[in-house]
C-alpha cells in the first residue's frame, strides 16, 4: 500500500517533467487525425531545402485559401470577416485595393512612426513593475499604435479597450488556450463600422460597410497587434533570459539591437506554417512536378534552422558579418510572394519601443521559450535605480511555469481538438467559395451565418 502510495507521488511530484512534452505530441497526432494530411511539408522529401525560396517565389504558388482544408482552421480563428482578411483574399481586384490601401495606412513618415511608438509605450509603462506577462504588456500599447495609424488621432479609451479584448481572444485561441469569444470581437467590428467616416485614407472602393469594418479589423485590429505583440514578447523574453545581451543591447548601437531581433525572429519565427495552393504546375529541376492543386506547406522554424550551426543556440553575432547573408532567413515572408506589408514598420517601432522599455528596467526571467509562447512571457520588471535582487521571484516563476505548463498542456489538448472539429464542422472557407460559385460573391451576414453553423 505504502510503495503504491509512495509510486502515486512520485508520478504526481514529477508531472511537470516528462507530461507537457507528451500533451504536446498527442495534440500534434490528434491535429493531423482532423485535418489530413492534404499539404506537402517545405521543406521535405519532394522540395528540399535549397529550393524552399524559388517554389515560395514561384509565381504558380499563388493562391491563399481555396481549396485548402487548412483554411478552414486559420478562417476559424481569424474570423469575424475572414473572407475579408487581407490574408486570406485571392489575387484580383478586390486584393488589391485592399493591399493599397494597407501600403497607405502604413506609409508614415520614420520619425513620425518613432514618435508615436514612443508615446504609447510611455501610456503603456507607466506605474508598471513588478511580475508581468509580455504580451499582456504589449498589447494594450499596441493597440493604440494600431488605431492610431487607422485613425490618424489619439486611441479612446472604449477603443482601446475593444482592440485588446479582441487580440488577445485571438492571441489565445490561436494558441489554444482558450476558445474563441465571437461576441468580444464582434463588438469591435460594430465599432469599427461606427467609425469608418474617420478613417484617415479613402477605403477600398466596392466593399459594403460591413467588409470595409472587417478588412480593418482583419489587417490592424488583429494581425498588427497581434503580431507586434508577439514579437515583442518575444524580443523582451530573450533579452530576460540573456542578461549579458540585455547590456550590450541597452548601451550598444543599433546595429546589435538589429542582430538580437533578427536573431530573436529567427530562433521564434511568428508563422510557424504559411500555406499556399498552386494555382498552375510546378516543375522540379526535371525530376518531378508539384501539380496544380496542390497544399504547399512552408514550415518556417524548419527552413530557418536548416544549414544554421548549433541552430537552438541564441547568437545574436550570427547576424554580424557577412555570413548572416548565407543564414535562412525570412521573418517576413518572401518578397515574390505577398511578404508581410509591415516588414519596413515593424523593426523601427520594435526598436524604439524595446529602447522605452530597457532605459527604463532590468528584466529577468528564468521561465521556458518556446516559438507558440502559451504562458504570454512571465517576467520581473525592476526599475532601473531600485535594488535588484530576482533570485527569489526567479525561482518562484521557474516552478509556477513547470506547474503551469501542466494544466496548460491539457488544456490545449482540449480547446486545440474542439477548435479544430469545430473549424472542420462550420468550413467557412469552402462553403464561402462553394456559395460565392453558385450565387456570386457572398454578401454582408454571411459570419452571423457561420456563427451559427447554418448549412446553406
Ligand atoms: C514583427 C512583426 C511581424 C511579423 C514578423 C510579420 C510576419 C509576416 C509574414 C511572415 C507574413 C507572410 C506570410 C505568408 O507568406 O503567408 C505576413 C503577412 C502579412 N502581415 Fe505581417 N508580420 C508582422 C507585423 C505585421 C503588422 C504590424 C501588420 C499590419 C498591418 C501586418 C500585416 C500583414 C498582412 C496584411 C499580411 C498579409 C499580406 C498579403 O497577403 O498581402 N503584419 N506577416
């Protein structure tokens, strides 16, 4: 009885170490089990990792959603309006209107954009210290940086408020941590459709109200803050956990500033798979042909470490010199092929606000880095000036995370399978092409039906 008992608390005391690993591969299986698996891994064994960029760049490799299963699960979490989402239109009109029209509202002056990521970091960091989650940090700050390169004025308050509850909803989801909440993301597009007159760009001509709402909530309410947010969470989190690479950053030029991102982008890449369907055959040096069609799946982390030494390693030297030319790299995407539109902004506004935040603390942390990043970056804030003693709160977030890799594990073991049935289930992006064929392109009303999982 007593070495039954003593057996029992072995396993319970030792949970952290061996069952968020083995959740995880288990979530991995059970993800493939939904989906299928309709899409050819980039690289793999047909196309490997010399020819990942000229297939990416391959002008057949061009459509973004239709006729991909995997879309039914990225129009699930990106939704409402995810026929809309800049991300997910197809090559023709209304793509490019919409792509202008982000080119438009991303296109500030340098110092123009330094300054206002300045301003709302200042708003963002006030009164904070102390043990705090990154993201939960960064979003409000960028969200107000969203709406006001929309807006072209100051974020309210209700606005702000809107576009955070949204990203992290989305945040979350994604991440499997929590299941989608319509309702906090609808209130933000009802904002946004309030406001569309305030605008500080004309909007895509031939949208209704409704799409226009949904574009912007699509490209800046959720991909912009979400994704800075993530990055900088990131950014932070390895300047926490590298305290000699925090003081070369904080005293040293912007050129290692640059290395620590993009070796920070490197190591935790924000996609981690873009698909695209082949819109044309594909030959291969003569050796075979990916046929029209076809799901190409372009794993990031995995080009990224291909052919890079010791790739685990954090190095931000590897970017000094010129072998950083020789290293797989692409944060952004590839520029043949719809590159991220923001891949100008995004390091300049990082820059800055990663400045604001090192003249102003000491970071610590000793939590797990992971690329998915589930518990949102947990970390100690000491002001700069203030004694600066992290042993202690170091080794309390050290066994919190261990714990609550536990539960989190099973958690998104839960969520992840039922968002991806339920993303199965409702297949927003097939029954939008499959309506859009029979009766034209669908019109306002079409996410209320979703939502419901009505069957047309
Ligand atoms: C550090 C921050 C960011 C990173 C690392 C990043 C990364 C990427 C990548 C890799 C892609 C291309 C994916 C593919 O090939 O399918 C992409 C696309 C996109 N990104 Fe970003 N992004 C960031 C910030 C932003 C911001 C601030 C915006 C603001 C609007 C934005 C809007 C978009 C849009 C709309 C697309 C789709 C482009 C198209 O299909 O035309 N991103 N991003």
């Amino acid at each position: 009885m007593l070495i039954i008992a003593l057996v029992g608390l072995a396993g319970l005391v030792s949970l952290p170490w061996w069952l968020p690993a083995r959740v995880v591969a288990l979530r991995v299986r059970v993800f493939e089990r939904i989906n299928g698996d309709e899409g050819i891994p980039v690289p793999g064994d047909l196309v490997g990792v010399e020819q990942f960029e000229e297939v990416y760049a391959h002008p057949a490799a061009g459509g973004r959603s239709r006729g991909a299963a995997l879309s039914d699960l990225f129009w699930y979490w990106l939704s409402p309006g995810p026929e809309m989402h800049q991300e997910h239109l197809e090559a023709g009109d209304t793509y490019d209107a919409v792509a202008r029209t982000t080119r438009r509202l991303l296109a500030v002056r340098r110092t123009e954009a330094e300054e206002l990521a300045r301003r709302c970091a200042g708003r963002a960091l006030r009164d904070v210290r102390g043990l705090v989650r990154l993201r939960d940090l960064m979003i409000p700050m960028w969200a107000e940086f969203s709406y006001e390169l929309v807006f072209g004025e100051p974020c309210p308050r209700e606005a702000r408020d809107l576009i955070a509850a949204n990203a992290e909803d989305v945040a979350g989801a994604l991440q499997c941590t929590r299941l989608r909440h319509m309702g906090r993301r609808d209130r933000l597009t009802a904002y946004l459709m309030r406001n569309l007159h305030r605008v500080r760009v004309p909007l895509p001509e031939g949208l209704t109200p409704r799409q226009q709402a949904y574009y912007l909530h699509g490209a800046f309410c959720t991909t912009a803050v979400v994704q800075l947010s993530e990055a900088m969470a990131h950014l932070l989190l390895v300047l926490a956990r590298h305290p000699e690479v925090q003081e070369r950053a904080r005293t040293g030029d912007d050129a290692y500033l640059d290395q620590v991102m993009a070796e920070t982008l490197r190591l935790y890449p924000l996609f981690g798979i873009a698909h695209r369907v082949t819109t044309g055959d594909i030959a291969l040096d003569g050796r075979a042909t990916i046929p029209a069609g076809s799901v190409l799946c372009f794993n990031y982390p995995a080009f990224h470490h291909a052919g890079c030494p010791d790739p685990d390693r954090f190095d931000p030297d590897r970017f000094a010199g010129p072998g950083a030319k020789r290293l797989n790299h692409i944060p952004f995407g590839v520029a043949a092929n719809r590159p991220c539109p923001a891949w100008r902004l995004a390091p300049i506004v990082m820059r800055v606000v990663t400045r604001e935040v090192l003249g102003r603390y000491v970071l610590d942390s000793s939590v797990s880095h992971t690329r998915a990043m589930p518990h949102r970056g947990p970390c100690l804030l000491t002001p700069r000036g203030a004694p600066h003693r992290p042993g202690l709160a170091l080794a309390y977030l050290r066994a919190r995370d261990r714990w609550e890799d536990v539960w989190r594990s099973l958690a998104q073991l839960v969520l992840g399978t039922y968002m991806v049935w339920d993303a199965r289930r409702l297949r927003l992006c097939e029954r939008h092409f499959s309506s859009s064929e029979t009766f034209g392109p669908e019109p306002e009303g079409s996410h209320a039906r979703h939502r419901t999982g009505h069957r047309p």
